[in-house]
C-alpha cells in the first residue's frame, strides 16, 4: 500500500460570482494511499462537493497539483479527463443517475461503450457486476421497476464494471432509508475487503464512521484528519472539538 | 461503438414517438415536394424533347422571296426564286445532314366513296429523314420516283384512317385532284406538332409530281421551300450562314442588296421552349427545396430541445466516461436518423404522388434514380448540417453543470 491513488498539494479552486472570486477551495493537501476506505465530512459549503469534483476530473483546479495515480491530472486535456473517469474511477450518486430508458443491464453496461468494448464482453461484464451486486435476475428490467437500494447498487456496478481502483461516492445513502443504508455500506465494506479504494462524502456521521478515515471539510480548508482503524482510535484533528461539531449536522 | 450508438440513437427516437414523427414530417414534407417536383418538371423537359424530336432536329427552311405587283407584296415565298439545282447546290455544302426542296398545299383527296383534305407535301427522299419520319408499313418512294415522277404517295397516319378506315391503304389508288395516286406506304405516327397541327394529317409525294400534277407551277423546278437539317446543333449557324452566301452567289445578288429568299430557324422554336421547361423545374426544384431547409430547422429546433431535456442524461455520460466526441456523434446520429427515414418517407409519398399524377392526368412524368439519389445526399446533409449545433451544445455541456441541471 505504498502507492498513493489520489495526491493533492495546495489544491484551490475558485468561482466567477456576480461578487467577485468565490474561492470555494482553499489549499488543499491530502494524500490517500491505495485501499483505503475514506469518508470527507463538512457542512455544504465547505468544499467537499468542489472536492470530490475535483478528484473525479469532471473539474481542474484553479491552483495545486493533482495526482491520480500517479498522473498528474491538471494539465490534461478533456479527453484524457474523459478516459480517466472511465477507467480509472467509478462513480455513485446521491441520486442513482441511471438512465431510466435503458435496461439496468445496459445502464451498467455504458462505460464499457465509451471504452470501445465489444457487445459480448460488455454483456459478459455487466452480468457479472449485477451478480456481484446481487440483482442479475432483474437485468432486463427498466430501473423504474426497482427500488431506491437496488437502483444504487445497480448505480455501484455500473461505477464498477471497468474496474476501476477508485470508487467516489457522492452523499450515496442520501436518498435511501437507514435500512437499505446499511446494506449499501456493507456493500462498499466488502468491495474496500477486495482492495478498491472507496472514498465517500457523508454529512451523516453514522454512515462516515463505516470508514477507516474520516476527514473534515470547512469554509474550503480541511479542518481535521482521522484514523479510526481496528488498532485504535488515532485522532490527528488539528481544530479544537467545538469547531467540528458546528461542522456537523 | 457505432452499433450501441445507433441503438441509442433508435431508442432516443421511439421513447418520445410522437414528437420524432411531427419532426420527421418536415423532412418528409421537403424531400416528397422535391421528388414530386423534380418527376413533374423532368417530365415537361422529356415531353417537349419528345417534340421536338417528331418535328426534326437541327432544322432551318429557307422561303423565296416576296414580290411587288403594283404595290402589292406578295409575301414570302410568293416568287419562284429558289429551285431544286439551289437544293442539290446546298447538299454539296460542309455541315449539311439533309435537303429537301418542297412544294405543299392542301388538297382534296378521294378514295372509292369517300374524300378526305389533307396537307400534300411535294418533295424529296431525304425530307423523311430531315423530318424523322418512320414508314409504318409499305416502303418510301425513291430519287427514281422523283426523276421520273410517278403517281405514287405516303400517307399519315390519320389519312390511312380517314380515307381508307379498316382497309390497307398500301397498294390501293387514291385520287389527288383527279390524278391517281398509287399509295406505297404509311407513315409512322408522329402526333401534334407545338403550334398543335396534327403531323399525321399528311400525304407525301415526289416533288416533280407535285409540281406537275397536283399543284402546277409556272417555272418548273422552282420550289417554294428548302428544308435544310444540318448534321449537328453546332454547325447550325455555320450551315446556315454558308447558304446563305452559296444562295446570293447563285442569285447573283450584288453587295447591297437584300436577299430574295427567307431563313427560318425552326430549332430555335423548340429550344426556347425546352429552355422555358428547364428552367420552370429548377425553379419548381429550387421552390421544394425550401421546404427541406424549413424540415432541417425543424430538425434543429427538436434536437435542441432535446438537448435541454437530457442535459442530466448527457451530465450521467459524461461522468461516467463520454468524451465529447462520443456526445456529439450520438446527437449526430440522432438528428441524421430523423432526417433519413423522414427523407425515405418522403421518398415513397413522392413516388406515390408523382405516379398518382400521371395515373388521373396523364401528364408526363420522369422518375430517375438520380433525383432520388439527391435527396438521400441532401437529407444526409440537412441532418448534418442542423443537427451540428446542437450537438455540438450537448457535447460542450459542463460536465458539472449537467449533472447538477434538473
């Protein structure tokens, strides 16, 4: 685990507004190694949604370096952004975003389109997702016939069927009840066992501490970086208590 | 890649039917006027060519000239100033296809009980060539027949059926003006002629007959007229300028003075008349057209709306990997989806009407492959063209933005 996914050094970014230069993100630095479990933390408008934009190369940074694997992310061109979140990343919304008139087989499928597979592999490979994930029986259904859980696993093998080494999940269980919450983060639980790094941005503490490292967003600075590993609960918060409980909601 | 995409492209248009249609019928609306157009104006152009090939082509006539008695002209070819050895004379010249020195009046014509009155023309073999008249059934007379000048004659079609109705005219005698007329054959069907003279309504005779017997003639061998077909449009104004300089000189017409024979230019008549018909169906085709142009904004108009509609689709894309390229080509195909199968829509409704349009009126319709390949090739480009935009809207979407739009 010596190789680091994702490396950020003074990462900032900044907004046009009717008032001036927003600086949403303000000198960021961060470093999660390979197979790390990791929630971001903050209350909205703190960053963390700037953040994980950032990280999922639908964005560039106004200023700081970005690595992704070794690659540094800021000076590639849209195309190579495009190909990074292909293959390099997968995503899971708040909302599910699944395409509601394609076949939950060929929602999780797509990817492999825009990778230029063929229609065998990718029929192949999103069978095997959707068993993964426990839903193969409905892969010709219609997401609207399946319920909010089932849509966001669904939601979770399509992030997952290029294989990529990095999941980013945006508010994943915002939309679904505690219930079916738990089975989603069991489901990240037992992918994060198979070595996929998983970062994940909650404002619900509960579901952050399934993760192994909790950071902490706030006014687009990060606040506070935590360890609760199995060894112990290491705290590396550098603001005092109060800070981040106003932090969270 | 191309196939999922056109699959996309497939399932983009059926989830929202109705909408894909009403655009299509744009398309289809555009590409049925111009096949409809195009059938119809091909159809005038071939009618007229049609004519214009019954009446001969590349053909001038030369009149004689006008003379003055006591004040009163005559009118041309009211004196004998051209003759059969000004006809030989002109055949010898370069350029020149057929002349036929003619004599024609109308006359009254008698078989057993009944009488017909028909144009007789007097002439020369090569006038059936110059005028592309075909023989039916019997054979054409000779330059014997002409040199010793026998009763022998062709009849048109509507001659054969006045006189001789249910009988075979060929080998009977009919009377011209008390003289009889031996018929040796039956002229192919030619039908109207452009000022609607009906061609078939024609008897053929050797000239030195017509002149002897039929018509008279106070100096014989001149003629009244000299039909003159050059071998080619393009030595028209050649040939004609030639004879006109051989005649003077055979005329003895000294520098100065005006020509004592007229040239009419009989070619010129029908190609004004094919120019008019080109011209109408390009203006009808250019008219049509118009309506493609208004489908294609149709086209556009749709595509940017549905652009709007799926920016959080194109945002879900894009995330997950489409580049723009890919966005582009998808809207792409969409739009040249719609504008394809609205064009072969329109393709078979233009067909049905224009072949309607012949059915219940007659008129002359041309169907060519050509024309249909048009309007494949600028459906394609219409497609292209309007869809280009907004396509090119939906691939520059923010990927941010897009994900965020509700």
């Amino acid at each position: 685990m010596s190789e680091a996914v994702i490396r950020v050094v003074g990462l900032g970014k900044s907004y046009a507004t009717a008032a001036g230069l927003f600086p949403a993100l303000r000198g960021v630095d961060l470093t999660i190694q390979a197979g790390e479990y990791i929630a971001i933390m903050g209350p909205s408008g703190s960053g963390k949604s700037t953040f994980m934009n950032l990280l999922g190369c639908l964005d560039t940074p106004s200023v700081g370096d970005y690595f992704l694997a070794g690659e540094r992310v800021a000076e590639m061109d849209k195309d190579a952004l495009a190909q990074l979140r292909n293959r390099t990343l997968g995503f899971v919304f708040q909302g599910f975003n699944l395409l509601p008139r394609m076949t939950l087989q060929d929602n999780v499928a797509l990817p492999l389109v825009y990778a230029g597979k063929d229609k065998d592999s990718r029929r192949a490979a999103a069978r095997r997702m959707l068993d993964k994930v426990g839903l193969a029986a409905y892969a010709e259904s219609l997401p609207s016939r399946i319920s909010g859980g089932q849509q966001q696993r669904v939601a979770i093998a399509r992030a997952l069927v290029n294989q990529p080494r990095l999941i980013l999940a945006d508010e994943p269980t915002g939309n679904l009840d505690s219930h079916t919450s738990e089975e989603i983060m069991r489901l990240f639980g037992e992918l994060n066992a198979e070595g996929i790094t998983i970062v994940l941005v909650t404002h619900e503490p509960d579901i952050a501490a399934h993760a192994r490292r909790q950071v902490r967003f706030l006014d687009g600075r990060l606040v506070s970086d935590q360890f609760t590993d199995a060894c112990g609960d290491a705290a590396v918060g550098t603001l005092p208590e109060s800070s981040l409980e106003g932090g969270a909601r | 890649m191309w196939k999922a995409m056109l699959g996309e492209a497939w399932l983009a248009m059926g989830a929202n039917r109705l909408r894909s249609i009403l655009t299509m019928l744009g398309m289809v609306i555009g590409v049925g006027a111009v096949v409809i157009m195009l059938a119809i104006g091909q159809g005038a152009q071939y009618a007229v060519q049609q004519s214009i090939s019954t009446m001969g082509a590349n053909l001038f006539i030369l009149l004689s000239g006008s003379f003055t008695t006591a004040g009163v002209r005559s009118g041309s070819s009211g004196a004998p100033t051209l003759n059969v050895g000004d006809a030989e004379a002109i055949s010898e010249l370069e350029g020149v296809a057929n002349v036929a020195p003619t004599h024609q009046g109308t006359r009254q014509l008698v078989y057993g009980a009944q009488n017909w009155s028909a144009t007789v023309v007097g002439t020369t073999p090569p006038y059936l060539e110059a005028r592309a008249w075909t023989i039916a059934s019997g054979a054409a007379f000779g330059d014997s027949d002409v040199r010793s000048a026998t009763r022998v004659a062709l009849i048109g079609k509507t001659v054969a059926e006045n006189l001789f109705a249910d009988d075979d005219p060929v080998g009977k005698t009919m009377r011209i003006q008390q003289n009889p007329f031996t018929v040796v054959g039956v002229l192919g069907s030619k039908g109207q002629s452009f000022d609607g003279r009906d061609q078939d309504d024609t008897v053929i005779i050797p000239l030195s007959t017509a002149q002897r017997k039929v018509f008279g003639t106070p100096f014989l061998g001149s003629v009244r007229m000299i039909m003159v077909q050059a071998a080619s449009a393009d030595e028209m104004a050649t040939v004609e300028k030639n004879v006109e300089a051989l005649l003077r000189q055979r005329h003895r017409l000294r520098e100065g003075m005006p020509n004592d024979f007229f040239s009419r230019n009989l070619s010129a008549v029908a190609e004004s008349e094919a120019e008019t018909t080109r011209t109408m169906s390009i203006l009808l085709g250019a008219i049509a057209s118009i309506s493609l142009i208004v489908g294609g904004i149709g086209i556009m108009n749709i595509m940017l709306v549905s652009v709007t509609e799926r920016t959080r689709e194109i945002g879900i894309r894009m995330a997950i990997g489409a580049r723009q390229k890919d966005i582009l080509t998808q809207f792409l195909l969409e739009a040249v989806m719609i504008s394809f199968a609205g064009c072969l829509i329109g393709l078979l409704i233009g067909l049905a009407v224009a072949l309607g349009i012949n059915f219940f009126t007659g008129m002359v319709v041309v169907i060519s492959g050509s024309a249909a390949l048009i309007a494949f090739v600028v459906a394609a480009t219409v497609g292209i063209f309007f869809g280009w935009y907004p396509a090119r809207k939906a691939a520059r979407l923010d990927p941010i933005e897009a994900l965020r739009y509700q």
